[in-house]
C-alpha cells in the first residue's frame, strides 16, 4: 500500500521542467532588479498586513499629547494663538511636573501682536517715551513670555523644518520665506559623537536650508530638532529619519532629541561607514536604522494608545496631576480643520504628533522593528530556494502533491519571516520570494501540464497500436500497476487464426503477403477494442484477445461471442469485396474461466496478459475448428453465460491435449435475427439428446436427413461415421471426441 501510494506522488523527474523553473528564477531575479520599486510597493502592503496581525505591544506610559484640538480652538481661539498661550501652557506643564516637553508646531516668525506692539512702541518712542517705560506699561511680550516660560522649565524642546532634502523628492533651491542656507546660532541640535569610519564619506539624507524658530524662542529652548517626516512610495508614514545632514552637521530629530533630554541628555552616537549609517545610539540604547538613517516605527496599536488632554484642559489645570507628572508631554495639532496627519500602517488618519510619540516610545522601550541589509539578503536566499525547491517538485512530484508542497512552503516561509518579526523585531520581506514560488509553480505546472499532456497523448496514440486503451489507461494513469504479478479474475478468451495459413504464405509474396495481414489484423483488432475486449497478443497471422480485464465488463462471454461473429460476418464482407480474401477462412475458439492477469515477464520487459487452463482450451478449440470445419467453438461454460439470443449446437464432450475432463463444446453459428436457419441446428441438438436418451437409431436417422439437406456440414458426418463405426448392441451414450495434438 505504501509502495501504490508513493508512486501516486512521485512520477519520472522531469529535467525540461526543472530547466524551465530555473530559467524563471532568474527572470523573476531580473524583474526584481528592473521594477524594484513595483516590489517594494508590494512588499509594504505586505508589511501593513503583518503589522496589524499580530499582538499589539504596550506602551511605555511615558508619553502623553496635549492636543491643539478642535475643544481648545472653539475655547481659546483660532490657531495659531499668541505665543502668550503657548507661555501658559509652559508654565501649567511646569506645575505638572512634566520632565520634558516637545512642541511639534513651528515657530519661525515673531508673534503677531509682538510685531503690533513693536511697532506701537516706535510711535511711542517717537514722542519721546522711553522703552523701558513701554516695557513696563504693556508688560513683556507673547515672544519673551513663552521664553521666559522655557527657560524657567528647561527641557522644552522646539520642531523646526527642513526644505529641499534629498528624502524621495528630486532637489530644489531654497525659495521659501523664513528658510536659511546657513546655521544660525545657536544652532539645532547636532550628533555630538560621530564616528566615521574609513574611506568614502556616505551620501545621507541631507538638506539644503532650514527655518529655525525665532531668534528669541530659540535662545531659550532646551535645544532644537527637526520634525520633518518622509512618506514611503505609496504615501504611506512608516519610518522616522533619525539623520539629515546639513551645512556640514548631522542634525537631530525632534523625537530623538525629546528623548535624549528625557534620558538626561546623554550623548548622541552616530556611526558611520562608507555605505551609510552602522551605529546609532541614546543613552546606551542602540537604534537599528536602515543606510541612510530611517528607522522603522514600531506603532502602537488600539484605541488611543496615547493618552491625548486637551490644551484648553492642561492649562486651566483640569487633568489629573499623576497623569503627567515625570513624563514627556508632546505639544502638537489633531485637529482635523489644521491638516497635520498622516496615513499609517495603523491608522489611515494619524496626527502627526503621534507619530512622534511613536517613535519616542519605540527609543524609552528599545522594542524596534528593523529592516537590515541582513533581511534583504535572507529573502534572495528564501526566494531562490523557493524557487528551486518548487521547481524541483513540479519536476518530480504530481500535480496534486507539488501544489501541497507550494502550500507548506509559503506558511512555513511566512511562518518564519513572522516569528522573527515578533521575536526579534526584523522584516524580512514575504511578496519577492513567495511570488518566485508561486510563479514558478503556476508557469511550471501548466507547462507540464501542456508540454508533457501533449507528449502523453502523443505516447497514449502511439502506443494504443500495442496496448489496450483500457491498459494505456492503467499504465499511465496509475502506475503503481507497473509492476510484476497479477490478479484472480473471470475471463472470456478468444483465439482467432487463419486456416492453412502456412500454405497460403508458400504461395504468396511477403509483401503482398504482409499488406493482407495489415488488413486482416486492423479490421479484427479494431472490432475487439471497439467491443471492449483486449488485444494480448498477435502472433503472426493468430489473434489472442481477452475480456473482462483490466477493467470490468458486465458479461465478458456474451462480449466475447458477439465480439467473434462480428469477425466473421466482417470476413464474409472482405471475402465479397476484396478479391485477396475471397478463399481465406477463420478458425475462433472462446473459453470462459478463471484466470491470473497482470504484468508477467522480466524485470526490465514484461506484458500484460493472461494465463491459466482456460488460456489453453480457448487456444485448443481455436484448433479444433479444423476437425469440426465450423468457425466459432465455445465451451459450453461459456455459451452458457453469454446467455440466450445464439443459434448454436452443442458438438458433445471433448478431450483435449493437456486436459484429463471431458468438456463440453458449442458451435455458435450466428444470432437469432441472422439469416442462419435455426431449425437445422435445433435438429441436430434434438438428435444429440436422443443419442444421450438411448435412442440412437432414431438420431442416425434424423442425421441422415440432415447430411441429405447440408451435405457439407462436417459435424454430421462425423456424428454418422462414429455412430456407424459403434457396437450396435451397445450404442453410445455420449458424443466424446479425443484430440492428442492441437
């Protein structure tokens, strides 16, 4: 059973189909190299769906947003509000206890009203008020008061921007209003250990101006970062750059600085090596960032998973004091009216703060999610072996078995790339090597099934002029059967021959000789596989057939019978029409029985076929036919099952060579609608049964009378000549005909 049930899974390897798969291997390798981008594209949806599937990680707690929401528009006024605001807010996160506070708003120009009063005080000073007398009537202004409020805190960090960076946009000069080419001091906040390594100076992310905040609030700022963030290709917010290089310095992110301050302002480590960024790290907590610098932001997930309090609610002092006490308070817009959100693996409408509180978390936790050089070349490796190993089962294994063998190897690849995303954080992509194995597969196994179904229809047609179809069948569709031994099973078996054959062929050129035999076999041939039987042997001008195997049919002896006058009514017809056969008879003989059928031979070169007693009288009474100069002898077994609807005789009980049991033998000579009579052959059965009775003068008789009317006919001849040949005293009592040779 194992044996049967392996070779249903394995077939001949095929090395055309192995060639092909690797010939696809490397044109998806090519594809990747050309349409780089259209893979990455897949590959970060990939990424989006492995995100969201498994388990969300917590947060650190440390983090929390004052929101500039649509409640603190609708209370305190139109955004942006004067920096007075933003000075009380200060001030309330100070009473809070807040430990650092990072405003993810810009602030480049001075305040509105700040520029109202300047200007009101050049009036003032013009009629000879002096400013400090101004200063002391109007009070210190929105701009002073927000630094004042800084610096009396000592960890508020301010965002500035970039413009022109090299992010996934092409270059430009710097245009726009507020945006310098130089650093002005002081200046944002800069790596303070940077380690290059030897030889060529990476290319990073770099920018060619920036808008500093007002001179006045940058002065009193803890430090300065920037809060620019860079969208994937499909416009989707996945990474933080932790780098951009400009005027000569490599300047830090707000997020990195809010955590730097929080971690006590330990230094800023940035290594470099001549293919871009090695090493980056805060306060001993080492960031794993791509080549030039983007880290992978590890989104927390579920509902708010940063607590959000209104501004309006922090500054009139309604939140808890033990939810923002210690903690790193971000300052940033959510409201949807001021458009500063972004699209995310986890949230389609994120406010841009949160991403930074993200990112900020990602650092406090140390649980990243990296995508090293390291992951990209697992996935070549994966999508090569993938792709082989596919190829190679398509080439060996049934279509069947090398689908399930694509289908283990895509979850067992996928189960994989997950576990080490959660366990070890790495992102190792899916999309390239599982579309090498699907394409492989798919582009094989219809291949295989074109290419090498045309090839077995072309072997099925070919080999139908030596096999049986129903043998082709089992041979090519199961080939478990391929192999030695056989089976029990009840058969009809033919023999056919051509009487004095041997003669005819001294008399006759071979190759006239072999043109009739091409046409003889394919006429009788055709007729047995047309009636289902099966064509075991043709041995020179002899025919063996057999029916019932291998597979079965309701009546393999009717099969037979009807099978063998259609022989004969399709002789008489080549007789009529084709002079060559006008003096060719036929001899046919069919036996019933059981007999072992299977693959009988060598090791390397076997044939289906029959053996057993049966075999041997159908052969025997193939011969017999001679003596009886009739054409179709049957046991009586046989005739017997075939059933009714035969004009027959039986010829008594013979004996033949090999055989010690008397058997009894039939002479079929047509169907009941034929034109043969049938009252001569129930006659003549009537005259057995009266030999068997005890009356056979009464049978000499009727054979008298019969020989009178058909001369020709050789049983009754033969039944006269051994009937008179009989002791009269002691007739016999049973026709027995003794045969020592075939």
């Amino acid at each position: 059973m194992a044996r049967a049930q392996s070779a249903h899974i394995l077939l001949k390897f095929s090395w055309r189909t192995f060639l092909v798969g690797v010939v696809l291997i490397a044109l998806m390798f090519a594809l990747d190299f050309r349409f780089f981008h259209a893979f990455e594209r897949m590959d970060l949806i990939a990424y989006d769906l492995r995100i969201n599937a498994i388990s969300p990680h917590p947060t650190s707690g440390v983090v929390a947003i004052a929101a500039i929401d649509d409640r603190s528009i609708a209370q305190i006024g139109q955004w942006p509000w004067p920096r007075a605001v933003e000075a009380r807010l200060v001030d309330a996160l100070r009473d809070y206890k807040v430990k650092v506070i990072g405003f993810d708003a810009i602030f480049s120009e001075p305040d509105d009203n700040d520029v109202s009063r300047a200007q009101i005080g050049k009036r003032l000073s013009a009629v000879g008020i002096k400013q400090k007398t101004l200063a002391e009537i109007l009070g210190p202004s929105n701009d002073e008061a927000f630094a004042d409020a800084m610096k009396t805190q000592g960890e508020t960090i301010l965002g500035y921007a970039f413009e022109s960076h090299n992010f996934r946009t092409a270059r430009g000069a710097a245009k726009s209003a507020g945006f310098v080419s130089k650093i002005r001091h002081p200046g944002p906040g800069v790596y303070s250990i940077v380690r290059q390594a030897p030889g060529k100076t990476p290319s990073l992310i770099d920018a060619v101006a920036y808008q500093p905040p007002f001179a006045t609030l940058n002065d009193a700022a803890h430090s300065i970062g920037y809060f620019d963030v860079d969208a994937d290709a499909d416009g989707e917010i996945r990474t933080q750059m932790t780098v951009i290089k400009f005027d000569g310095k490599y300047c830090v992110p707000m997020f990195l600085a809010v955590a730097d301050a929080y971690a006590g302002d330990a230094p800023l480590t940035l290594g470099l090596d001549p293919n871009g960024v090695s090493a980056m790290s805060v306060a001993g907590v080492r960031i794993p960032v791509e080549f030039d610098g983007r880290m992978l932001i590890n989104f927390r997930r579920g509902e708010d998973p940063f607590p959000y309090y209104s501004v309006s609610d922090v500054i009139n002092h309604l939140v808890a004091p033990e939810k923002l006490a210690g903690k790193i308070v971000l300052v940033g817009a959510t409201a949807h009216g001021l458009g500063d959100r972004g699209v995310t693996p986890v949230n389609p409408d994120m406010p841009r703060v949160e991403i930074h509180a993200n990112a900020i978390d990602n650092i406090i936790q140390g649980d990243f999610i990296r995508r090293p050089l390291e992951a990209r070349e697992i996935a070549f490796i994966a999508a090569l072996l993938l792709g082989l190993v596919m190829a190679l089962g398509v080439a060996w294994l049934s279509a069947l078995s090398s689908a399930a063998l694509g289908v283990i190897l895509a979850v067992g690849y996928y189960t994989y790339t997950q576990n080490r995303l959660i366990s070890d954080g790495m992102v190792i992509g899916v999309v390239f090597p599982l579309m090498t194995a699907l394409v492989t597969y798919m582009i094989l196994a219809g291949y295989r099934y074109i290419a090498e179904g045309s090839e077995r229809r072309r072997d099925r047609a070919a080999m139908g002029h030596y096999l049986h179809p129903d043998v082709l069948s089992q041979v090519l569709d199961s080939p478990e059967g391929l192999k030695l031994g056989g089976e029990r099973r009840r058969l009809a078996i033919l023999f056919a021959d051509i009487v004095s054959f041997t003669s005819r062929a001294e008399k006759t050129e071979p190759e006239a000789l072999v043109a009739l035999l091409s046409t003889y076999m394919t006429v009788m041939t055709d007729l047995i596989l047309q009636s289902r039987g099966v064509v075991d042997k043709l041995m020179g001008d002899g025919i063996m057939a057999f029916w019932g195997a291998p597979n079965e049919i309701d009546n393999p002896s009717r099969a037979a019978i009807d099978c063998a006058l259609q022989m004969l009514t399709k002789l008489y017809e080549l007789q009529k029409n084709d002079p060559r056969f006008a003096d060719l008879d036929i001899g046919i003989g069919i036996s019933t029985g059981d007999v072992i059928v299977g693959n009988f031979g060598g090791e390397n070169r076997f044939d289906y076929s029959v053996i057993g007693d049966t075999v041997n009288f159908a052969s025997r009474l193939e011969g017999l036919t001679r003596h009886f100069k009739v054409h179709l002898l049957v046991s009586l077994q046989t005739f017997s099952e075939a059933g009714p609807g035969y004009i027959a005789r039986e010829l008594g009980l013979v004996k033949v060579k090999g055989k010690e049991l008397l058997v009894p033998i039939v002479d079929v000579a047509g169907r009941e609608n034929d034109s043969v009579d049938p009252a001569f052959y129930r006659r003549f059965d009537s005259a057995l049964r009266m030999i068997r009775t005890g009356a056979a003068p009464t049978a000499v008789d009727e054979l008298r009378k019969l020989g009178e009317e058909r001369p020709t006919d050789t049983p009754v001849r033969i039944y006269l000549d051994k009937l008179a040949a009989a002791d009269p005293a002691h007739p016999p009592a049973e026709m027995v005909f003794e045969f020592e040779s075939k």
